[in-house]
C-alpha cells in the first residue's frame, strides 16, 4: 500500500493507528500548525514602520535596521530575515535623504518652489 501511495511504510502505519484510534472523521479534519514563534514580534514590527515612514530619518542599508533592532528595541535578528521583512512584507524601500549644499538659501528655495507650483498649476 505505501508503494502504490507513494508514501513510506511508517507514515502509512501511523495513519492506519490513528483510524483505529479516533475514527475517519478526526482524520479527514484539516489540521493547523502553530507554527514557530516569530523572532521579530508584532509590537517591533509596528515599531519598525513607524521608523520607515519618517521622511527625514532614513536607512542607510538592511544592516543599519539590523542595528538599530538590537540597539533599540532588544531584538536579534538575522540580515536575511531582516531584509525578507521590510522589503517584501512591509513593502518599504529604503529613503536615505538627499545631500544639500550648506550654502544653500532656504528663502530662495521656498520662492522657486512657490513660483514652479504656480507655473504648473
């Protein structure tokens, strides 16, 4: 019967002691798996977007995240695991802000963007 399931014999054996133990409806009963405890917690997560989402604070890289979880928040974290987080779950790309001139005159900067507003409008 397992070659022709293309099961091993133990797994065959173990499914015929559990029919015998509760019954074919346990067994035709999906099972959920609790599966592993997260090693960045929910309540980091949140922590973690709120920190993204800042226009003026920005990451330098996924090590900096991974930094900034142990030295904050407590938590160590794998580079790889960090990285799968915020880029594909979170969806966040990472905002390092634009170099300035020092001498840059913020009056004249309000006017031009003021004026370009204008222009397209």
């Amino acid at each position: 019967m397992a070659k022709i399931l293309g099961k091993h014999r133990s797994t065959v054996q173990r499914w015929l002691a559990d029919y015998r133990e509760t019954g074919i409806g346990t067994m035709l009963e999906f099972g959920i798996s609790p599966g592993r405890t997260r090693v960045i917690p929910n309540w980091a997560v949140e922590s973690l977007k709120k920190q993204l989402e800042q226009p003026e604070i920005g990451f330098a890289g996924y090590k900096e995240i991974q930094n900034w979880l142990g030295s904050v928040l407590g938590i160590e974290a794998e580079y790889a695991t960090v990285h799968y987080l915020v880029r594909y779950q979170l969806k966040a790309k990472l905002k390092v802000p634009r170099p300035r001139n020092r001498k840059q005159d913020t009056q004249k900067l309000e006017a031009f963007k003021k004026t370009l507003a204008m222009t397209y409008n």
